[in-house]
C-alpha cells in the first residue's frame, strides 16, 4: 500500500467528487479513480459508493479514511523529527569542522564513506574525519 494511495482516499473523502479530489493531487480523474480503485481491490472491500452525480463513503470507507489520516499525519512527524535529528547533527559536524561542510573544502580530510558510491539528495555533503 502506497502513501500516495492513502492522501488519494483522504482527499476523495473530504471532495466526495473524482474530479475535485484528482485536481488536488494535479492528475486526471481517470488515473485517480484508478488508484483508488486499485487500493479498494487491495483492501478487499469498497471504500466509497459511486454513482453518476454522487461519491459517498462506506462504513469501512470511513473506518480506513480516519486512520490513513492518523497515518499520513504520523508519517510526516515521522519526517519532522528525522530532519530534525540530521540538522542537529549536521551543526554538530560544522561546530568540529567550521568552513567543512563538502569533502572538496576539508584539506586533510577523506570521505568516510568506501563502498561503492549512489547519488542522493545530499550529495556532496560528506561526513569528514581527518586522514
């Protein structure tokens, strides 16, 4: 199950409109109902009554809607604190090392890291540790 699932149903819940809900999440109403489709058969059970002019929830529908938003919402806090954590470190690092924030910056410095190297969203930044 995809978070990206879940924000779809809590959206759909509270537009009770395909059209409405996909336009929040800038998607089409096709591939949205789609999803949501998709996440009804993985469940086992509808989560909303369709008809031409209505979207409604079902009893489970609301039962899973209440809890994907405690989830998403302990998902973010979740993030929140982790941000926080590598901030915190990140300080501490820059307190030892001032002005070593990238390996190329650190004379006397060696990246830590010995395996084999991926791209992520802090390249560059390297914990340093003098050689």
């Amino acid at each position: 199950m995809e978070l990206r699932s879940l924000k779809f149903a809590v959206t759909l819940a509270e537009e009770l409109h395909f059209g409405r809900a996909a336009e929040r999440h800038f998607v089409s109403a096709q591939p949205f109902g789609r999803t949501i489709a998709a996440l009804e058969r993985e469940i086992g059970t509808p989560l909303f009554n369709r008809t031409t002019r209505r979207v409604e929830l079902t009893p489970a529908g609301d039962k899973f809607v209440s809890r994907a938003e405690q989830v998403l919402l302990d998902v973010e806090e979740l993030v929140t604190t982790v941000r926080s954590a590598a901030d915190v470190e990140s300080r501490r690092i820059a307190d030892r090392h001032p002005g070593c924030h990238r390996a190329d910056q650190c004379p006397g410095t060696r990246d830590q890291h010995t395996g084999p190297r991926r791209r992520t969203p802090t390249d560059g930044l390297v914990r340093c540790r003098v050689a």
